[in-house]
C-alpha cells in the first residue's frame, strides 16, 4: 500500500475530520472568549456547524458530502445506543408520573408541529402558487422535535420519492432550530425577567467535579484492568450497532420474500430510523447482562454510565457539526418561502402549546419546564438543558430530569408518527388521513397529560 499523500482514499476523510475538529475547537474558543456568542448560548456543535457552512457557501472550503451524511446518519444511532446503554437509577412512582406526562408533551408536540407544518405547505402551494411537496411540512417535527439526524434520514428517503432537495431542507429546519430555540428562548427569559417573573441566575459555565461515585458503580471493571475502561464502552456502542444492522438487514429481507411492495414502502422507514432498532437492541443487552450478573454468570458490571454519556455526547455534536454543514444552500433555491414560513410557524406555534400545557402539567416550575422543553423541542437536550440553568443554575428542579424520562417514553409513544412519515407521502388521501390521525392522537395526549394531574 502507498502510505504517501498520493493515496487520496487514505487520507481524505481523516484530514475532513481534522478540519472538523479544528473548526469545533475554534468555536469552543469564540464561545468563551466572544461576550455576545456567549450570551446568546448557542452551543459549540451549532456554532461550528454554521461556520463550515458559511465557508462552504463562500467557496472557502471544500467539504465532503459523503461524509458528512455518513457522520450524521450513524451519529444518531450510535448516540442513542450508548444513552440505551446506560444502567438506570431507581425511579419513584411519582417521578414515574412525571416522566410519562413528560413523554406525553414531547410526543404531542412532535405531532402539532407535523400537523401545522402540513397545513402550512398547504397554504403555500394553494395560494402562493408554489409546488411544494405536499408532506414535506413533516419535516418540521423531524428538524425541530427529533434534531439534525432525523432530519437528514426522512429529508433523504423523501428525496428519492420526489422532493428535489429534501435532504438540504430538513437539515436547515434543524439548523434553524437550534437558533429558535436559543434566541427566541433567551426573548422569553429576559421579557419575564423584566416583569419580574422569574430571576436569571449568575451561572457560569465550568470544569464539572468528577468524583469516584459519579465515575463509577459498585462492581465495575477496574481503571487497571487489562483493557482500557473506554475500550469496553466503545466495544458494547458498536457491537451493537453491527446487531442493528443484521436486524434490519434480516427483517427488510424477510418482508422481501413475503411482499416485495410492503418492503419497498417500508424498508427506507426501517433505515431510516435505525436509531430506534438502536436503542431497542442497546435495552435488551442491558437487560441481559443484568440477569446474568443476578445469576453469577457475570461478576462485573461492564457498563460504565459516566462514559457512556460521553460517548453519546460526542456522537450527537459531531452529527450536529456535520448535518448543518451537510446543507447545500443550492438546493434550497425555490424553497425559501416555505422554508421561512415553517421555521417562524414552527417556532411560533411550539412556544403557545408549551406555554399553555407546561403552566397545567407543571405549576410548581412553570418557566424552567417550559423554558427547558421549548430548548428541547427546537433544538436539543442541551440546548433545553442551557436555558434552563439561566434559572435554575443548579438543577434542584425537576425539568431537567423530566427531559430524560420524557424522552424515554417518547420512544414507546412517538411509535406512530413513524409510520404517518411513511405513510403520508404516498397519496393526498393518506396525507390527509395522516393530518386526522395526528390530530387524533395529540387530542388523546392532552387527554392524558390532564388526567395524570387530576389524579394525582
């Protein structure tokens, strides 16, 4: 083999990812040392991801395409496996309540967001005259709901099935995103600031204090082990993902052989939500491995959920980095109406439902549940997580756990809104029909999230 720099194929995609870490670090940089990038509380992923953007536009840099679809399509599986991954604490039957009213609110925003992103395509096509695909507005609760990687993989499969420059517009719903999610939440804390609503705290971001309880559980591995702790992370995060892949691989093969049309509609679904077979697969080792340490079959617990965490953390700021850089500005030539129409609805819409819903399910912290859902259901956890610690520096409220645990029952509850994505585009009957189970379903969430506060 030539070692040289005259193999392309051997150094291409490790030099892109030095450019990528590069432009991270910088952006760490201008986020500490830049008073208003600062303020504002863009995260870092978000702050280098249009960075790379504006210098691909410029024709600065070169970047390849490739890539970066790769890092944000296996980003999120990869993120939400080592999440699944991770040994959970004992949950009480009250934070139990919380966290399924919690899901409850995710998911039926997830699917407002779908139904005012339909109809307002709809509007666009109907009286601006515009030919936009018809499902497209689903990829508003893809882009601000589910965040850059989902965004990628449904702009991608409704790519192949007619819309020119899917990929790009879903990633730019997403990119918007993060940027809804922080400027327009900073608006809401500093207008309730002024009227005396609520108190901005002092905090500043620091070094987190590990100590030897956080990093680790009774009856880990050893740091001296013979094989690098992390090692051990990394090992259980891919073999996973390779028992996803042979999953969906058997199962889009077994509806291949039974009928070849029910495979064509749904394989790129199965894909393309490779993170939920992820996550499942990810519960089920850990289950087993919990039975086999009750059993004696296993002495130690090989999970580590400090490192877990990290890896996920660097698996969803590298996909974010990647998806809005991914964006191609070109593609979004003819879209840009209905591109702004969904990204200010989107944005406006989701602050009054959370408004009026956070102020029922959640009395005694109103502004930090809503502040930190508004973050999350724009942007992401940590951008939720960033607003939030505008008000409540150290957490001592429940809206930070309740991000975690809703997003838990999200995944049962969310389970629908998969098959409306594919089912939506195949006819304007089964758009509609879509719209009215979607509807339906936000209806009898809503339903739910009162009666757990009637009850309770």
């Amino acid at each position: 083999m030539n070692f040289s720099s005259e193999n392309t194929d051997l150094w291409s995609n490790i030099i892109q990812l030095a450019i990528i870490s590069g432009g991270i670090l910088l952006s760490n940089v201008l986020r500490r040392k830049v008073s208003f990038v600062r303020k504002g509380l863009v995260p870092t992923a978000v702050i280098a991801g249009f960075l790379f953007l504006f210098l691909k536009a410029a024709g600065v840099l070169e970047m390849n395409p490739v890539l970066l679809e790769t890092i944000c399509y296996h980003g999120i599986g990869l993120g939400f496996i080592a999440l699944s991954l991770r040994i959970p604490s004992k949950i009480k039957d009250s934070d139990k309540a919380i966290g399924a009213k919690s899901g409850a609110l995710i998911v039926s925003t997830y699917l407002l967001q779908g139904v005012v992103g339909i109809l307002v395509i709809a509007v666009v096509n109907i009286f601006l005259e515009h030919d936009v695909f018809a499902a497209s507005g689903l990829l508003l609760p893809m882009g601000y709901g589910q965040g850059t990687g989902q965004a990628n993989n449904v702009g991608i499969m409704y790519e192949k099935i007619g819309f020119a420059g899917g990929q790009s517009f879903g990633l730019a719903i997403a990119a918007t995103g993060y940027l809804c999610a922080c400027v327009v939440g900073i608006i809401v804390l500093n207008v309730a600031a002024k009227k005396g609503r609520l108190k901005r705290s002092d905090y500043i971001e620091g070094t987190e204090d590990i100590s030897s309880e956080s990093f680790q559980d009774n009856g880990e591995i050893p740091v001296s082990e013979s094989i690098d702790r992390f090692t051990i992370q990394m090992a259980l995060v891919l073999m996973v993902y390779g028992l996803t892949y042979y999953m969906i691989y058997g199962i889009t093969e077994l509806l291949e052989t039974i009928s070849p049309g029910v495979a064509e509609s749904l394989s790129s679904l199965f894909w393309g939500f490779n993170f939920i077979f992820g996550s499942l697969i990810a519960i089920i080792v850990r289950v087993v491995f919990t039975k086999f340490r009750k059993a004696n079959l296993m002495t130690r617990q090989y999970q580590n959920n400090y490192l877990l965490s990290r890896i996920s953390g660097f698996a969803f700021d590298l996909m974010i980095v990647a998806g809005i850089a991914a964006i191609d500005i070109k593609d979004l030539s003819g879209l840009w109406i209905p591109f702004f129409a969904l990204a200010i609805v989107g944005g406006v819409i989701t602050l009054i439902y959370l408004k009026i819903i956070c102020k029922r399910i959640y009395p005694g912290y109103y502004y930090e549940g809503m502040l930190s859902m508004y973050g999350m259901l724009t942007g992401t956890i940590s951008s939720g997580v960033l607003l939030l610690r505008e008000i409540d520096p150290k957490l001592e409220t429940p809206a930070s756990n309740n991000l975690i645990t809703g997003s838990s029952y999200a995944i049962m509850l969310g389970a629908p809104l998969l098959l409306i994505i594919s089912l939506a585009p195949q006819s304007m009957f089964m758009l509609c029909l879509s719209v009215v189970i979607m509807a339906v379903y936000m209806v009898a969430l809503i339903a739910f999230m009162y009666k757990l506060k009637l009850k309770k």
